[in-house]
C-alpha cells in the first residue's frame, strides 16, 4: 500500500474537481491561496483549464475578461469559488462577485466547512441541510439585487454621463463591506443588463451549458454548493497546518474563563470532566475537519486524547463515526490529540530550528480578510477577542538583496534586469513596463530587509522541481540548514556548468550571498532555479542582523533561565528582575548588538514562570516566588512601562495608553516612592496654610494626584498581569500527566542543556509500551459494537494501543512548533520499527512571537 503523502492527497482532491474548474474563472480566499501555495496547486489547476485565479476578498471588475489559459473569445460561462470559511461569512464577497460577472451562468461554491459544521457551529444561520438553503438564499439575494439594479439602470446611466464629462480621472470603486449590496450595480461597470442577457442566450444555444430560465423568460443563474475539505498547509508530504485565515484556525478553542489563556489555545488541563456540551467552536471545527481528512486518505483512525479539550473533539470525532466507515479498502491509523497549554514552554523558547529561525525573521503578507471571521456570541466581554487574528504563513522573501552596489556595472545590469523579467514574471500587475524594472530593483534593494516589501517578495512552495527542500530541512539546526541549502546552490552551479570562483575566505553567510548571485546572471537560471534562491536568501536573512544577534541573545538568556531553575527562587527572580531592568537601558542602544527589548524581557519573564512552577510546586493562586521577590519583579515592569510607555502596546494595559503617553511627554519625570516621601505631611499643614489660594500650587498637586492615581491603576494592571504569570506556572501541577513525571523522568533530558519537548517525551514513552498517565482512548465504531452487542458472548475487542499501529497521525490542537517536528521526527527514527509512518499537524505553526501574541498580545484574554 502507498505511503500517505499530504501534498499527493490534496492534488488528487483538486484533480476531483476538474470538470467543474475547466473553463472557469476560479476565486480563492486568502486561506485557501495561502493552502494552494504550500501545496503547488497552481500549475496544476492552469493544467486543468482554469481561465484565471483571482482573490476573492479582492475582487476587481477587469477580472470579467480576464483569461490565461483559454484560447476561445467567449466570455467566461462559470466562476468556481472556493473558500476555507463559513458560507455565512463569504456570503457578501461571493454576492460581489456574482454581481460583477453578470454573463455566468454557473456558479460552483466549494467550501472547506463541511454541511454537519455549518448546522453545528453556534453562529451559523443555515441548518442541517445548509448547502442546498444557501443556494436557495444565495439565488433569492442575486435576484433581487438584479432588479434592483435594472431599475436604476438608467438613472445610473445618467449620473455617469455627467460625472465623465466634469471629471476625467473618474474610476471605478467598489462598495465597502458594511455598505448594501444594491450598490455593487450602481457603477457603469455593472451597468450591463441588456448586454448581459443577450450573451446569455448566446451562450445557452451550447447544448454543453444547462440553462433554466427564471418566471419572467429570461435566463437564471444555477448555483451549487459543495464540500472541498482538503484545504490545508502541508509544510512537507507529513507535516501540515491549517490556513492561518480559514474560519478553522481563526475559531476559538476556549471560551473566556478562569482556566482560559487565550482563545487561540485550549483552556488549561486540570483533567477533570467538562460540564455539560458547551464545546468551543475551534474543538467542534477542529474535529470536523479531522474526520473529513481521515476519510479523504481512507484512514481507519483509533482515536487518543491528552488533554481537555482533545478530549472533547475525541469524542466528538467518535460520534460522528459509524459502521459504515469502517470499510476494508480503509488502513488503519492511530490519531493522537494533544492540547498546546500541556507544554507552553517549547513554542515559547527559541531552540536551534533552522525552520524557526526562517518563519521568525522573515516579513509575512498582512492579514487580508480582517473582518471575515464570524462573531462568536459566547464572549461576554466586549473586549475580549471573538476569533482569533493570526499571522499568514505566507512568509515574504525579497530578492532585491541579490543586489550589491558594490558590483561592476556591466554585472550590476545583468542582474537588474534579470530581476525586472523575474519581477514581470511573478508580479506582472505592479511591473508594466521595461523601463521600469530597473527602478524596482534599486527601490526593493534600497529597503531595508525587515520592510514590508510591495514590489516583489516569494513564497515557499512545499516542492519545486519535484524536490522536498521545506521536508529536508525541517529536521534541521540553524547551522546545518544553511550549510545544507549551500550543498543545494553549490550542485545546481555544476549543473548549469557556471565557474566558481570565490576570492577569499568568507563565512557562511557571505558565501550564501555570492552563490546566489553566481545562480543569476541571467533570466533563465534565475527563474529555473529559483526555489533555492528563495531558500538562500531566507536563510542570509535569517542568519544576518539584526535577527542572528537577537536569536542569539534569547538563546543565551533561556539557558540562564533554565540553569537558575533547578537552583533556588531567589536565584530565578534575581534573572528575571535583571532581564527587565537590562530591557529599560537597551532601549537607546542599537538594535543590531543582540539587547533584548522590554517586549522580550515579558516573553522571557513568562518562561522564567513556566519554568519555575516546573521545580517549585505551587497552588493556582499562588507564586513560586517568596512575596518579596515578586514585589520587585513587579516594581521592575512598572518602572519599565513608565519610563517608556510608547513601547508597551499590551492587551493588559488597554484603557491607559493615552494617560501614558500624556504623563510621559510632560517632560518631568513620573513619581517615584521616594517622591511621595517629599510630598507634604500632616505635620505641616499649618505651614502651607496660606498657599493653599495658589493657583500653581494647585496644579502641582493636581498633577501629582493624577501621577500617583495613574501609578496605582498601573499597579492594578501589574497585579493582573501577575496573577495570569501564576495560571502559567501552575500548569505541571494541576494536570496528572504532568504531575506524576513524565517531566521529569531523567531519562527525557534531565539536564538543562539538553531539555527536550512533551512530544518528544510522548512518542518515546508510547513507542516503549509504557502507561502515559491521563492518556484516553475513545472507542471506534467497532470497539463499541463488540462492547454493546458482541461482547456479552465473550468476543470483546482488547484495547489497542496508539504505539502498535503503523500510521501514527499526531494533532496539536492550538498548534505545533517546527523544532517539535524535529524531535518527534528524532523520535521515531530512534526506535526500531522503520515501517512508522508518522504525520504531524496542528491547528497553526507557532513561533515564539506567535505565543507572545496568543499569551499578551491582542489574542489574549488578559
């Protein structure tokens, strides 16, 4: 039997769908293209026929006679969109689009979220069966905006007459979002009624085109909508994640109470039984989505859990099975679920991941659907986040560093305008011209690397040419991952047989710069080789400062952490409270020499917690740390917020942004403890009798009660910020598969130079045959069957065990961490079966800054 492999499994799922994107126009959301990027779907679908491929949230009226691939002068007949959300929440970009392409007659809806998640999910108005109603309300909604628009077609006409003859620049514009969707036909590029019909019946005299005709004779538009669940990132052919926008990743997957962190991660495990169905819509989609996978790569799965909210979607995942699924052609896999807040400290600490490194560094495209997602009504407070924003993987590789302004003219213009015809090539709408290209290439090198280039930036495909470069490099250093990526540069110079000649003797980052530049020296090896430039590049950026330095720094400043750990309290505090104290002076020194700013001093103070609440047993209220060694941790950020409130952007300080800004531009410093010793005593209350009719007094005792006031409610803020430190710290002891050793068992990496991550520790102790305490298995359809029938008869089925099957599919619900990749790869190898195959996913790739900004960023519930 084949081997699973994510890439072919997805591929295949879009080849199932050919007759319905041949001919078409196709429409992806900004989750799917950021799943059809990884995937490499875009030659393929070209392959299929498809006309064009367009943004959905995007959408422009000159994509009507856009066409790539066809060779007939038809209009376009059809338009296929596919979205990774909610048809609730699409509805209003789908609408859009229907009323821009007046001459389809055919329009194919493929969503990821299956017709089961859309009755199930709590903010959903369609209902069980949501497909065919929203077919049904999507037609109602296209109707009447048509006539809507056929009555106001002459007036349009009319207004636009006169505006084109008082204003020449005059263009189109689309309505916004919160505007109705009447107006999407005011403008003349919609005005296009009779000329829309007319090719209407032209079309339908094809025999091919199955037309119906509305009430009043003229020609309808068929809907259909369908399920396409295969919208994933599959990093490699066995590592995947959800799409960072799809409506999947974006739900919450803890509502908002005292054992919550954030709703981006399961709320805290205390392995205790949920009370009643009140299931997050994350764990509910999350299960979905899991089940429609299996199906899809004809998984039979044994269903594990570790963790509350794995356990949630376990069971629901075993409520949706039956015997029906049980098919012979089927291979049997084990799924094990794992909640992210069982081990909050590898994502949060920055390991030697080439990988890591990469996603860390590099700029990402911005979020495109900011108000897509749908409002959950289960949040009661206002302020706290109803779905979850996280950043696109869709990293951004810009190749204007290639250039150098220290190269010879003649070299210089060879590679300028080998950028400006890779610019045409990949970025055609923003390059019109020749002339052109060179301005763009001395604009994109004159940018910093850390801008947020718009003129032309890469993304990672998962293969290219047919090679894995993300899979060999996930199991990767940092070190190793570059040295392996110039093996790469080095191979393709002696197959395209150009000379190499480096003067001198370089380090590692500076050979990467120049055989990437002896890879271009012309169009055709730049774009025949570009997936290991862009891999180059990447790892220059990665690897150059200020990002080297300041990895660097972290990773010097975790190990101090780690080390004073497993000493004392005072020891750990005494780091902690210097991190911060450093974090103040850091901020008038330069970037680039590696200081940490007071954003990563928090990071690292909420490892220092983690990390003590491992080796100081402690309860949830609580601090591992003695009172007066939490009094100056928490003196120490006050002070630091005061000193420069411009830098403290947090979700805990929200409400006092403004005060802090105005308290610091006063130009005077703000009170400090021995300040209010100097304030005025009862003692002499007589003495500053008479001037208390003084006005100037009185402002400065205003200012100094607005200061004192401000430094209390800042204190407030603190206090809060600590008690939340607390919940991280509590996490082993509340949980009983943390708290009765798998931690820390000597054998997984007592020492803290070599400390390795849950998962790893997991599949070791699995792989091993021994007990995992708190690990659940929820029976299959078959298991149940013998339990309720069978089993009375003595034909029970014995309980298998997750290490005993051949495919072991491995779910981190809230998100999964590239050097837990790596050690979970490290894992398998070590033991002595070569016949696992191991996948791994979760809910999204998460960095450290990913964590900063689930834990105390904006998605957080502090």
């Amino acid at each position: 039997m084949a081997s699973v492999d994510l890439i072919r499994s997805c591929l295949d799922s879009i080849r199932q769908i050919s007759d319905q994107v041949a001919e078409a126009i196709l429409y992806l959301d900004a989750g799917c293209l950021e799943a059809f990027q990884f995937v490499g779907a875009f030659p393929l679908l070209l392959e299929l026929g498809v006309r064009a491929v367009c943004s959905l949230e995007n959408m422009s009226p000159p994509e009507i006679i856009v066409d790539w691939n066809s060779t007939s002068m038809d209009p376009a007949r059809k338009i296929v969109i596919i979205t990774s959300h909610l048809l609730s929440d699409a509805h209003r970009y789908i609408l859009r689009c229907l009323a821009t392409h007046r001459m389809v007659l055919q329009c194919t809806i493929f969503t990821s979220i299956s017709e089961i998640s859309h009755s199930a999910y709590v903010d959903s108005p369609l209902g069980p069966d949501a497909f065919r109603e929203y077919e049904s309300l999507l037609l109602q909604d296209y109707e009447e905006l048509v006539k809507k628009t056929g009555k106001k077609g002459l007036h349009s006409h009319q207004q636009n007459e006169i505006r084109q003859s008082t204003k020449s620049d005059h263009q189109e514009k689309l309505v916004s979002d919160d505007d109705s969707f009447s107006q999407l036909a005011s403008t003349e590029g919609y005005d296009t009624k009779f000329e829309a019909s007319t090719a209407r019946r032209h079309i339908c005299d094809d025999d091919s085109i199955n037309c119906t005709e509305a009430e009043d004779g003229s020609t309808r538009l068929r809907v259909t909508v369908d399920h396409f669940p295969m919208v994933l990132c599959p990093i490699s052919p066995r590592v995947f994640v959800l799409p960072s926008e799809g409506t999947v990743a974006e739900a919450c997957l803890s509502n908002d109470h005292e054992d919550s962190l954030s709703p981006g991660l399961p709320s805290i495990c205390t392995g205790l039984p949920s009370d009643g169905e009140d299931f997050p819509p994350g764990a509910t989609l999350s299960a979905h989505f899991l089940y429609h996978l299996a199906a899809k790569m004809d998984l039979k799965l044994e269903i594990f859990s570790l963790g509350d909210t794995s356990k949630m979607i376990g069971k629901i995942l075993t409520d949706m099975s039956s015997l029906y699924d049980v098919g012979r052609t089927k291979r049997s896999a084990g799924l094990l679920l794992i909640d992210r807040t069982l081990d909050l400290l590898t994502p949060c600490c920055h390991g030697d991941s080439f990988f890591d490194r990469m996603f860390a560094s590099l700029p990402r495209r911005g979020r495109t659907s900011a108000s897509f997602p749908a409002k959950s009504s289960q949040s009661s407070n206002r302020l706290a986040p109803t779905y979850v924003q996280r950043v696109p993987l869709d990293i951004k590789i810009p190749f204007g560093t290639i250039f150098s302004k220290d190269e010879p003219a003649m070299s210089s213009t060879q590679l300028s305008e080998s950028f400006g015809a890779f610019a045409a090539g990949w970025n055609s709408g923003e390059v019109g011209f020749e002339a052109d290209l060179v301005d763009v290439a001395d604009k994109v090198h004159a940018n910093n690397v850390d801008h947020e280039f718009s003129s032309l930036c890469g993304s990672f495909l998962s293969t290219y040419t047919g090679v894995n470069y993300l899979e060999a490099l996930l199991d990767r250093g940092a070190k190793d991952g570059a040295i392996l990526i110039k093996k790469w540069l080095l191979e393709a110079l002696q197959h395209d047989k150009i000379p190499l000649n480096l003067k001198g003797h370089l380090n590692l980052i500076s050979e990467l710069h120049a055989l990437v530049k002896k890879l271009a020296p012309n169009q055709m090896s730049l774009i025949q080789n570009r997936g290991i430039i862009q891999l180059a590049l990447a790892a220059e950026i990665a690897l150059s400062e200020p990002h080297g330095s300041r990895w660097d720094a972290f990773v010097s400043a975790e190990r101090i952490l780690t080390v004073s750990s497993v000493d004392t309290t005072q020891s750990l505090s005494s780091q902690i409270r210097d991190l911060i104290n450093t974090s103040i002076l850091s901020r008038s020194m330069e970037a680039s020499q590696g200081v940490l700013s007071f954003h990563d001093a928090l990071l690292l103070s909420m490892i220092g917690y983690i990390l003590a609440g491992e080796h100081f047993p402690t309860s949830v209220s609580s601090s591992p740390f003695s009172w007066e060694e939490e009094h100056s941790l928490k003196e120490a950020i006050v002070d630091a917020i005061l000193e420069k409130p411009s830098s403290a952007k947090f979700r805990f300080l929200h409400g006092l942004e403004n005060e802090l800004e105005a308290t610091s531009k006063k130009g005077e410093p703000v009170m400090q403890e021995d300040t209010l010793v100097e304030s005025p005593k009862i003692d002499d209350f007589d003495d500053q009798w008479g001037s208390w009719d003084d006005e100037d007094t009185d402002n400065q005792h205003e200012q100094a009660y607005g200061d004192m006031q401000l430094k209390l409610e800042l204190r407030d803020r603190v206090d809060q910020l600590f008690k939340f430190f607390h919940k991280l710290a509590s996490l082993k002891w509340r949980n009983p598969t943390l708290k009765e050793g798998l931690v820390a068992s000597n054998r997984y990496g007592g020492d803290p130079y070599t400390r390795k991550s849950l998962l790893y520790k997991l599949l070791v102790t699995i792989l091993a045959k021994y007990d995992v305490p708190g690990l659940e298995y929820h029976s299959s359809a078959v298991g149940r069957f013998f339990k309720s029938g069978f089993g009375r008869f003595g034909l029970g089925q014995a309980k298998p065990s997750f290490g005993d099957q051949n495919v072991l599919l491995i779910f981190v619900v809230g998100g999964i961490n590239s050097l837990e990749v790596r050690e979970a790869m490290e894992a398998v190898s070590e033991n002595s079966r070569p016949e696992i195959e191991l996948i791994l996913g979760g809910t999204t790739l998460l960095t450290p800054d990913d964590m900063f900004d689930l834990l105390l960023g904006s998605s957080s519930y502090i």
